[in-house]
C-alpha cells in the first residue's frame, strides 16, 4: 500500500502553519504569544520582548534581474521592521542570516548589506549578529527582529471588538501593480536586450515594490498621541487577507466601504493600464507593509485629522460576515485572495 501523500499547496501557508502549531506547547510562563501573530511576544520584567523572523528566497520573494541589492537589504530589515510595528513596538536589534551561492562576489555581498547598515540607521536598530553559509541555488536572506514595548502598549491580532472603526495608513495596491510593470519590463528586454526598462512615469509603483518603508512613524505618533489599537497587522499578503486574520483571531466581523480605501494615483492609472481593477489590487495585492488596525470610537478624535490614517469600515458581530460595501451601496462578501507560497 502506497503511503499517503497531501500535497503543502493543498494546506496553503496558513493552513500548514495551523497544522504545525496543533503540537507546540507552551512551556514557560514569559512566553506570553507565540505562534499567530506579527509577533512572539516575551515576558520581560515591566515590559515585553517581541521577536519576528522573516526568509526571503531568491525566484521567490525577489528577481535580482531589477532588484538592486542594496534595495533589497534595506527591503529585508524593513519587512522584519514592519511585524514588530504592527504590534505596536519600537525595534531595537536585528539579526541577519544569509546563504550565498559562488556567482555572488565581495563586491555584491557589500551592496546588499549597503542597504541592511542604511535600513538599520532609518530604523534605529542595532545589527548583533547572524550567520552566513554557502547555498547551491540562490541568495536567501532571513533577519530576526526583536522590538520591546510596555505591556499595555502592545496591539495583538485577537482585540478588536464590535463597533470599533477599522483603520489603514498610507495606500494601498501600490506594491502589487510596482510587480507587474517590473516583471512587464523584465519580459520585454528578455525578448530584445537592446530595448531599455521604460520605468520613468511609474517611480511610485516600483519603488513600493522594491524599497517598501515600515510604518514605525505612525507607531511613535500613536504614542505620542496616547492611542493604543485594539488590534493591529501590517498588510503583507493583502488587505482582505489581513482583514479575516484580524476577524478570526478577535471572532469579529467587518465591514469596509469602496469609496473610503486609500490609492495612489499612479497605482489607480498603471492598473487600468495593466487592465487589472484597482480595487481587487487593494484588497488582494501584498508587500504594501501599511498597518491595518483598529480602535477604540473614543479615540476618533485624536486621529481624526491625522493626513495618512484612513477610516475604512467598522467592526461588526462574527456572524455579521466580512462585507465590501461598493460606491453603489451593494454589499458584496469579501474574499481573501491574497498571496499563495505554496
């Protein structure tokens, strides 16, 4: 009899981690999160530690035929950046692991960690260590964050609660149609290397994909305006996928409205363009590493005027469901789409 054999792409990502999670077992008593959220989240006296570990693979997570690598080491520290943001903590310290093959020379390892040291700086985090080893593919980077807030500070997934007001920072789509027109442009010049990348009028779209930033500012203006989420994710794999996250680990419902979500011109222009909807490359484009969070209606006012902080829907009962209401005033269920490792 043949043994049985389940494919990981029937799982999905979330759905092989869930498998894998069924059999850890929480030990000690200053793991206060582990595995589910942005997140772990440790036990340190009169506040919190909070550790996050990303892996980015080449052919996977980035082409270096239009990746410059000193982009893509400040892009590494600042997805690792991102998840301790969106628990609402200030990072402090970053590990950096990377396994290179032999076409990587000195100079090309110095270019990438160019853009680590210059991502370090923007942040303010200290680089303590790591590891390098050989690889017989590609170059894979993965850089472990560690972050600290006091424990009331901290914003998990599991907090949101009905009625209050689901909010974005920034725009969205924006890193998803960037991707497009790079790998558009990569196709061209395959097929005539004398033809030069036409990347001048989407400088935007682009740079989100290859240079995306952290929102760290957002984080210390929350605190300075004394506001705590009651829930809080960075938009990695898409808004609707971030939104059921946030749904399902609070057992919450929301509703979200077209006309309130945020995009960028250039985004909206190069989608059409690309004959993509707009909308769908806001709700299901990933790699924007906005925050998506929730408060508290009480705190509307201190973030009322705040110029890069979109109201988008609300937060209803579990039963409720997850809507999209369009500008036509029609409910329409959400679907997470988002993106798919396996």
């Amino acid at each position: 009899m043949s043994e049985k054999r389940t494919e990981i792409s029937d799982l999905g990502e979330f759905g092989l981690i869930d498998r894998l999670n069924k059999k850890v077992i929480i030990k000690n008593p200053s793991s206060l999160k582990g595995i589910g959220d942005d997140a772990a989240v440790i036990d340190s006296g009169d506040h919190v530690k909070v550790v996050s570990t990303d892996l980015l693979m080449e052919g996977v997570h980035f082409d270096l035929s239009y990746a410059p690598l000193p982009h893509l080491g400040f892009k590494a520290v600042a997805v690792n950046v991102s998840d301790i943001a969106a628990m609402n903590a200030i990072p402090k310290q970053i590990t950096v692991s990377i396994a290179l093959s032999n076409r990587f020379s000195l100079e090309a390892v110095e270019a990438l960690y160019e853009g680590i040291y210059a991502a370090c700086d923007h942040y303010g985090v200290d680089l303590i260590g790591g590891d390098t080893t050989a690889s017989r593919t590609g170059l894979a980077i993965s850089i472990t964050a560690i972050g600290e807030a006091k424990k009331e500070q901290i914003s998990y997934r599991s907090g949101a609660k009905e009625n209050d007001i689901l909010c974005v920072t920034g725009d969205l789509g924006a890193a998803l149609v960037g991707l497009q027109i790079l790998e558009r442009e990569k196709q061209v010049f395959l097929a005539n290397p004398d033809m030069k990348p036409d990347l001048e009028k989407y400088t935007i779209v682009t740079g989100r994909q290859l240079r995306p930033d952290a929102r760290m500012d957002i984080v210390h203006e929350l605190g300075e305006l004394g506001v705590v989420p009651t829930s809080m994710m960075d938009i990695s794999d898409g808004l609707a996928s971030e939104i059921f996250h946030i749904c399902k680990a609070s057992g919450v419902g929301a509703t979200i409205y077209e006309d309130k979500l945020p995009i960028d011109k250039q985004t909206f222009d190069t989608a059409v363009e690309l004959n993509l909807d707009p909308i769908t490359c806001v709700l299901n484009g990933g790699e924007d590493y906005e925050l998506l969070f929730t408060i508290d209606q009480k705190d509307f006012k201190k973030l009322e005027k705040h110029p890069d902080i979109h109201f988008i829907g609300h937060i209803t009962k579990e039963a409720e469901g997850k809507y999209l209401v369009t500008k036509s005033g029609t409910a329409v269920q959400i679907k997470a789409q988002g993106w798919k490792h396996f």
